[in-house]
C-alpha cells in the first residue's frame, strides 16, 4: 500500500488485500483506501474479495461473478433492490383490545402489498420494561409499494399504538446468493 501511494496511481487493482488483516488494521486499510485513494488522489479502485460487507462500504459498483460468468453488475443498493421483492417489518404495539389487534391483522391481510401479518408475544427476557404488555407484530411489505404508512394508518384508526419499528433490510450477501442460483450457470435441483 505504502508504495502504491507514492506513485499516485490512477488505477489500482487489488486482489484481497484485506484477507489476512486484523480488524483494526482492515479499518484502517479501509479509510486510506477511501479518503486518500479514491478521494483524493481520485484512482479508481479495482477491488476483487469474498468479503460483501467490503464491497459493499467500499465500492460504487459491484460485479457478481458466477462460474466464471459476469452475472450482475450495478451499485451494491440497485443489486439489492432486484432481489427484494419484500420487506420484513417487526412491530411493538400496545392496544387496550386484542379484539382490535385482530381486527387490525384481518385488515392488513386484506391490503394487496401486506402478507403473512402475524401476532405474537415477545421474548419476555428481551423486551424492555417500557414495551411490557405489548404485542409483536410481523409482515412482509411488497418493497415497490414500500406502503408502510398505509399498515400504520390502520394501527391508528383502531386505536393501536406502535411501541417501535425494526425492519430486516436485505443484505448485499443475499443478492450474491439469489443472484448467483438464478444463474444459467447454475443446476438446480428438480
């Protein structure tokens, strides 16, 4: 690296530099690598790892290869968008009425762009004092609808007040792996 940044290149081609490195010694690798060769000596950077979380922080565009085969190539935000086609949402409520909680999930099931809305009761271990007595609730949303205001605009008219939020966003290692089995490259089973 040190001699790489003394001639300035305007390419820099990198095969898994940071495979072997500590964590600390990977962030540190990580920042000289954004903030002074790519921003401001302006390289540009050709990155090969296993590491998605690396490819991810650190690259604008990422390429899938498969088999030998380029399967995808685009920044780590749009591969991830094509392959979420939902997105999971986990919900604390608290309602005086579970009658309205039920009311509440037969609504959301009806919605067009809401699945699988389901009631459960929260780890009591892992909830905090403040959410005791309330309800988990989960769905899956269609992430072109991205209608989360629509579910909450239901809470609301039954009285359903919503304690917190957490939704799983999809992972640039699940693109790899859905784009990598919808490969032609690829056998499936069946």
């Amino acid at each position: 690296m040190a001699c790489m940044m003394t001639v300035r290149p305007r390419l820099a081609i990198l095969d898994e530099p940071t495979i072997k490195l500590d964590v600390g010694t990977r962030r540190q690798f990580y920042k000289v690598l954004k903030e002074e060769l790519r921003d401001q000596f302006e390289s540009t950077i050709f990155l090969t790892t296993h590491n998605l979380y690396e490819a991810e922080s650190l690259c604008d565009r990422v390429g899938i290869i498969n088999k030998g085969a380029l399967v995808a190539i685009d920044s780590p935000a749009n591969l991830k968008r094509y392959v979420a086609k939902e997105q999971t949402v986990s919900m604390l409520v608290r309602c005086g009425d579970e009658a309205s909680l039920r009311d509440a999930v037969g609504m959301l099931g009806n919605m067009g762009n809401v699945s699988d809305p389901q009631i459960e009761d929260p780890e009591p271990d892992l909830t905090p004092k403040s959410a005791r007595g309330c309800k988990r609730l989960s769905l899956r949303i269609d992430q072109e609808a991205q209608d989360l205001n629509s579910v909450l605009e239901v809470f609301a008219r039954l009285g359903i007040r919503v304690v917190s939020i957490h939704t799983n966003e999809v992972s640039l290692e699940d693109a790899f792996l859905r784009l990598t089995e919808e490969s032609p490259e690829v056998k499936k089973d069946g």
